[in-house]
C-alpha cells in the first residue's frame, strides 16, 4: 500500500530536466554504440576500409562534446545541428538505414521534423534486439518496419494518371514520379500491399537487378482494347422490309487487327471481326467508270451460296475513278501523334515514324506537311513545310520521343488549326491521326471527340486515323473519328501494312473523289423471300437517310473499290426462314399494270454520293436480274469467288451461325482456286491465315 501512495506522488511530479552534460553523454554512447555494431557488417559501397561517414564524425566528435567547456554552450549547438543533417544525408544516400526518404519528405511539409526520436535499441552481437531471440526480433522487425521501406524497396504512394502513364514507361525520372506522390496507395482487390508493388518498383529503389532495360514493369490488362462493332444483320423479310439501307466502308484496320491475333498465336476477339472490312482489304479489279463525269461504276453478280445451297450471293462491286498521278491535286496533310508514354514500344513510336517517312517520301515537291503531337499538352512540333523541303520533315519526325499521358482533344484542335492555316482550295486538306489507344486527357468520351470532330469537318479538312500496337488499342474510338471525320481507319502492325496503306493505296487514302456514299437496296417480293447483309452492321442507316444529304457516310478514294455481298433467299427455297403473312398477300401480289421487266427483278441498286464540296447528292440505280447470274460457283468471276472466300473466312471468325457447317478448308480450297496473279502477296497471305486459325481452332 505503502509502495502504491509512492507510486502515485511519482506520477504527479514533476521530473528533473536533464542536464546539457547528460544529453552530451547519452548522445555520445549511443553514436559509438551504432558504429561497434556497424564495424561486424559488410562495408557499405565505394567504401573500402569498412568505414562508415558516421564513423568519422563521431571520431571528431566524442572528444569535443566530452569537453566541459563545449556542453551546454551555443558552439554546442552550432556543431550539433550541422552534424546531424551531414549523418543523415550520409546515411540516407548510402542506403545504410532503412529510412523511409519518401515519408521524411512528407513528415517535413507537415513540419514534424521537430518530433523527437524513439532511441533505437542496440542490437547485440547475433544482430537481435537485447533481450530478444532472433525470432522475436524478426518478428517485431516485420510489424514495425513498413513492408515496403525494407532494403531495396522503397515507399511509394498513389500516383494520378499522368504520372502512372509516366511511370509505366520510362524508368528515368524516378525520382520525380516519387516526388509526385499524392496519397496512400490502397491495395488492389486480393492482393496484399507488398505484393502489388514490390516489383514495379523495384526500378525506382536501390535494387541489385532491375529490370530489363531500365523499364518499370507493370502489367497492363489484356481486356483494355475496345472494338466497334455490333450484333450481326439478321434475317429480314423481304414482305415486311423490302429494303436495305448503309454507308458505304472502305476502312480495313479489322483485317490486320484479325492478322496480328493470327500470326501471333491466337484467335482474335469477335469483336474485332468486321467482315466488310477483311472484303475490302483486298485490291480487285472490278470494271471502273471510263472517265470522272460519273465517278462510280457498280457490277452486280448473283452465285449459288457455297455454305448453303438453298440460298444464293448477291455480290455488288462498286469501282471509283482513278485520279492519275499526274493530275492529283495538292496536298496539305497534317501529321497528328500520339508522343504519350504508351507509345515507348517497337511496334508503335518507332513503327509509325517508318511509316510516315514512307509517305512524305509519296508526296509531291508542292505539297505541304505539318506535324503535331500530344502527350498530356498538344504541341507544334512543325508548322506547315514543303515538302521540297523534305530533310527538314524528316528530321522532324526523326525527333520525336514518348513521353506523358495521352491528351488527344487538344491535338485535334491544333491539327485542325494548322490544316486550315495552310489550307489549300481545290486540294486534299487532310489530317492524319497516329496513335495506340485512349485521349484519356481532356474531352475523351466517344461523343465529345465526335463533337469536336463534326464540327471541324465542315471546313473541308477530312480525317485518316492509324492505329498501332496492342494492349490499349481503341479501335471504337478510332471508327468513330474516322467515321465523323470524313475519313478512314487502318491498323499499322508491320512496314509492310504502312507501305500498302501509306504508299501503294495512298489515291484511296489520301485523295477523295466522292463523299457522303449510300448504298440502298430494294428486293423484290415476287422473286426473293428473305435476305442478309453480311457486315456493314456498324454501317447501318434508316431507309429516310439515303435521300437526307444532311446525313453523313462513307468516303470514297481515287481508284478505290467497295463491295457489298448480301446472302439471299429465292421464293419457295427450304431455306426460307420466316412464315408468310397471313393479311399480307394482297399486299405482295403484282400490280395489273406493273412492268413485266421490273417484275422479273431480282433487286434494285441505288446508290447516293456527293463530289467533293458540293452539298447536294447525286444517284446512280442498278437493276438486278436474270442476266446477273450464274449456275455455279465455278462460273463466277475470279475476283467475285476470292471475296466471297474472305467473306466465309470473317464470318466464321465472328462465329455467325449461318456458316458453322463450312470448314477452314473448305475456304481455303476456295481461295486457292481464286488466288489470281497476286501481285503483292496478299492472297498467299490470307491463304495462311486460314491454315492458321484452322490448327488454332482445334486445340
């Protein structure tokens, strides 16, 4: 009881200050503690003699604090401080301690510098705490010590976009991502703190093996790429909706998205597969109109069906004029690029300045080149420039570098800027978009890009968007700037697809000869039941668009070809689908003075297009009939037989059911017979991507 009433006067009193003699001496002890301990370790490196810095400093300053004189006094002090912050540094650079510099940075702008610090205990001669067993020590080292402040790991907090974009794919500049730290970062979903970032940042930490390169490895999600696309055309009747309606298509980025997943291992999503696209690939050589007064000329040929012989195709090729060389007109095209840190890879950056070396060196002395780019900020890396002047273009593009987050709205409003800046009346004002993935800064919804788009549009400046690399690809978002934009989408996955897009193609690519391009096709009852558009699903129009010229579509280039196919239903096949109307046969039957001729129709073809910089619309009509068809599959045209074999090939990639029964083989046979001369290798190429998802398909 005694003991208790004397505890608690102890506990209500005021202790004794300590004397400037006692701190000097505790503060001495403790310093030749820390350096016997040090001397049993490994000498820290770029330190032969085992020394430590510390080790010097409390070499001067043991003796000179021990002296009466010097404790207490303001020289004390003056010594004091100045020698802490030097043991600190020291300590801290070296990587002796296990300081968390991140945390000191952040314990500073809090001003808790001032707090005081916990005395460690010295570690005895095993290297455990007094009075602990290895295990203990480990132990309590483990819950103290922050997982990610242990040797070779440093503390990182959250990081916003732009600097994990950063981060993601330049390990330079390190130090300033940890300087940009913002807040604590939360564990992703199942997996502990440790784990989720222990090796990305093993690049930024002391660390004795880092990681190829010097590039902070994170993981990017498979699942991030985007594809527009749609659900599948269905069947429709011909008695309830005689008539089809859709933009004309002359992008090919599917295809070579469906050949990179191929020749890389792998099926490609479905998603990806826009069968017109993977048709339209593929130069052919359709009957073209004989001069530029009607730009268009459609041929027409119905087959029997090789996946179905209840059914037949009904293949429409459309062919434009082809502006020669000669006569093209000028250029102004501004090169818009994508300099964001995704873009630090072999197949993008460096692959897409390849490709556009390959078209400045296409282009004409007069025209003009511009280039812009955008990684977080949009900026002018060359105003507008002949391209008499091409080592300074290409220079320009020589020079570009990734780096930051990808900001593409501003871009879009510089590239567009500099394209009317130099625009030229009666040329080919164009701005072409380079990029891998999302403008994930500033306006990056579909909408607000196609906004911006729309009404930039209208100054006569079209648009071709080039997409590179995989992981982050957003193919949506490029249709639909190309598809707004007046313009065309492809995919670049090798030098070869840029040669073929950039130079060999660059009339279709570059120079219009139409806009504004509607097909509409209208069956007739007597002689077709049902019918099926294959592809075009992201393409669809109502039928009051067709004759609307306020209604955008589809662009057409110089030379260039666009092929419909339609898998159609004869009356009275056993393939028909859907019943016969019950109320509708009155409305089905002949008129008493209707055309023999139009009643022996098959269809009717129109076709909508506008010239260049003209409002109004002009239309070309095709009638289908008997004249158009032939008996067997054989009999068609070489060129008909090869597209239908890609059309068979991307419908069973996008696993529409109508073709389930037709085998890879059974394509290949078909492309084989149809291959052609094959200037460029293409078909061969296909041909193999056939073999290709046929031994993939069966795994």
């Amino acid at each position: 009881m005694t003991v208790d009433k004397e505890l608690e006067k102890l506990s209500h009193s005021t202790p004794p200050a300590a004397t400037p003699e006692a701190r000097a001496r505790a503060l001495t002890a403790a310093m030749q503690a820390f350096d016997t301990a040090g001397n049993n370790a490994l000498a820290p490196q770029g330190n032969a003699k085992g020394w430590r810095q510390s080790s010097i400093i409390n070499w001067i300053w043991s003796p000179a604090m021990n002296k009466k004189f010097l404790a207490g006094s303001a020289l004390a002090t003056l010594l004091v401080i100045p020698a802490a912050g030097y043991l600190t540094i020291e300590l801290t650079r070296n990587g002796s301690s296990i300081v968390d510099q991140t945390e000191i940075a952040g314990n500073l702008s809090r001003g808790e510098a001032s707090k005081q610090p916990v005395a460690p205990q010295a570690p005895a001669e095993n290297g455990t705490l007094a009075g602990q067993s290895v295990a203990d020590t480990q132990a309590l080292q483990d819950k103290e010590t922050p997982a990610l402040a242990k040797p070779g790991v440093a503390r990182i907090s959250e990081f916003d976009a732009n600097d994990i974009a950063t981060l993601t794919n330049k390990s330079e500049g390190s130090a300033t991502a940890l300087g940009a730290a913002k807040r604590s970062a939360p564990a992703a979903p199942g997996i502990a703190p440790q784990q989720q970032l222990a090796e990305p940042m093993a690049a930024i930490a002391p660390s004795p093996a880092p990681p190829a390169e010097g590039r902070v490895q994170i993981q990017l999600d498979p699942n991030r790429e985007r594809f527009a696309n749609a659900a599948a055309n269905p069947i429709k009747s011909v008695a309830t909706d005689p008539v089809s309606t859709f933009s004309a298509d002359v992008d090919s980025a599917s295809y070579a998205f469906v050949r990179r997943s191929l020749t890389g291992g792998a099926m490609p999503d479905p998603q990806s597969v826009r069968v017109e696209e993977m048709i339209n690939y593929f130069p052919y050589d359709w009957p073209g109109p004989e001069n530029a007064a009607q730009p268009f000329k459609a041929t027409v040929t119905v087959m029997p069906t090789p996946w179905n012989h209840d059914t037949e195709l009904m293949h429409v090729a459309i062919k434009g004029y082809d502006i020669a060389p000669a006569t093209t007109p000028h250029a102004n095209l501004v090169f818009l690029i994508d300099v964001s840190g995704s873009m630090d890879e072999p197949d993008k950056l460096p692959l897409l300045k390849s490709a556009f070396r390959l078209l400045v060196n296409r282009l004409k002395a007069d025209d003009t080149v511009s280039i812009v780019t955008y990684a977080g900020n949009a900026g002018t890396v060359l105003s507008p420039t002949r391209v008499a002047e091409k080592s300074k273009i290409l220079s320009a593009i020589d020079k570009l570098e990734p780096g930051g987050s990808t900001g593409g709205a501003e871009g879009i409003e510089a590239a567009y800027d500099l394209a009317k800046q130099a625009f030229v009346k009666d040329g080919v004002n164009r701005v072409m978009l380079a990029t891998d993935g999302d403008f994930n800064v500033g306006p990056s919804s579909d909408e607000d890009l196609k906004r911006i788009i729309e009404e930039r549009r209208r100054d006569g400046i079209f648009l071709t968007v080039l997409g590179f690399g995989r992981g982050n690809l957003n193919d949506s978002l490029m249709q639909t700037l190309a598809q707004n934009g007046n313009g065309s989408a492809a995919y670049i996955d090798t030098l070869a697809e840029a040669q073929k897009t950039l130079v060999e193609e660059a009339g279709s690519t570059l120079f219009p000869i139409a806009s504004d391009v509607k097909f509409q096709v209208e069956f007739n009852p007597e002689r077709i039941a049902e019918y099926r558009l294959i592809g075009y699903e992201t393409r669809a129009l109502k039928r009051e668009d067709f004759n609307n010229d306020r209604v955008d579509a589809g662009d057409i280039g110089s030379g260039h070809s666009v092929t419909a196919i339609y898998e159609i239903t004869p009356k009275g096949s056993p393939a028909v689908m859907n019943d016969d109307l019950r109320y509708g046969a009155a409305n089905n039957a002949p008129a008493e003075n209707a055309d023999t001729a139009r009643q022996g129709e098959l269809a009717f073809v129109k076709m909508r297009y506008k010239r260049p910089g003209e409002d109004k619309s002009a239309l070309i009509t095709t009638p289908v009939n008997d004249s158009n068809a032939v008996a067997a599959v054989d009999a068609a045209p070489q060129d008909v037989r090869f597209s239908v074999a890609v059309a068979a090939f991307g419908q069973k990639l996008s696993r529409i059911a109508a073709v389930d029964s037709y085998s890879y083989q059974a394509i290949a046979d078909l492309a084989a017979a149809s291959r052609g001369a094959d200037t460029f290798g293409y078909r061969s190429d296909f041909l193999s991507l056939v073999r290709l998802a046929d031994g993939l398909s069966q795994r």
